[in-house]
C-alpha cells in the first residue's frame, strides 16, 4: 500500500460530499429564506383578507361619501378604498384650491352643519394637521398637507359605520 503523503505527485482524493460545500450551504440558506418569507407573506395576506379597489384617474372609489368632498372640481388625484375582515376604508386626495385657513374653515363648517362631532381641529400654523371626527360609529380623519406652498393636498380617509 502506498503512502500518499510520501510521494509529492499523488495528490489525496477530496471528499465530494455535496453537503459540506460552502456553495450548497449558502445555496440552502438562500432558498430557505426566499421560501420562508414567501410563506409568511401569503399567510398575512390570506389571514387579513385585504382587497384593495382604486378608482379610476381623476375619479372616487363608489364607497366614499362623495358629500364629504369639501370643493367641488377639484381633481382627485388618488382615490381607493381598503377592506379587511370586512371593514370598508375608502380613501380620496386632491389639491385643493384654497389656502390652508380655509380648509379648516370649509370643514370645520361642513362637518359641524351635517352633525359631526369633531375631536381633533387643525392647527394653521402647522405644515400637517387634521381633522377627526365621528358621526355616530362613523370616523373620519381629514388632513391637510401644506408643505407645498403653492398648494394644500387634501386626503380624507373615511370608515363607515353601521
């Protein structure tokens, strides 16, 4: 029997074991990982059941209450309404064609004059600030964006209630 280490031309055979190589183990983790991560964001999707509908451009979702648009043609450039479980969200944002004070006024007026109870008021002297109020078990949160002062963005996100 020859000794291998003894002659410098023979080299020892190496282990082909597919299992100890670097490359199959980074491999392994890889798609493991991908597997994992696709598996979970499947299960959070089935369990919360969330469906999204978007209108089309320039229009509101059909489940927004289009009463409580406080301008009228404005352009809505974004509208859509989010269900999970069972709970509708629809949501509008437009530019609005008034400055920021009167916004606050248009709404304040708006939602007091069709009984809503108002919980948070806007601050004008703030770039971002909203509205919240209720309606019996209804909810809506309207804020205004003021950080382009050439405009004021509007975005009302409303949450019926039975």
């Amino acid at each position: 029997m020859e000794n291998f280490s003894s002659n410098p031309q023979m080299v020892e055979p190496q282990n082909p074991d597919m299992w100890n190589t670097t490359w199959f183990r980074v491999l392994s983790i890889i798609i493991v990982a991908g597997l994992v991560i696709f598996l979970g964001a499947w299960f959070w999707t089935k369990q919360r059941g969330a469906k999204l509908v978007t209108a089309p451009a320039g229009q509101v979702v059909d489940s927004f209450p289009k009463e409580l648009i406080g301008e009228t043609g404005v352009y809505i450039s974004q509208s859509y309404a989010r269900s999970t479980n069972g709970v509708n969200q629809p949501t509008v944002t437009y530019i609005s064609n008034k400055s920021l004070a009167d916004n606050i006024s248009l709404y304040k007026n708006l939602l007091q004059a069709n009984g809503w109870q108002i919980y948070t008021v806007p601050d004008p002297l703030k770039t971002v600030s909203a509205f919240y109020a209720k309606k019996g078990s209804a909810e809506l949160n309207v804020t205004f964006d003021a950080s382009d002062k050439k405009a004021v963005t509007v975005t009302e996100s409303y949450l019926g209630g039975s």
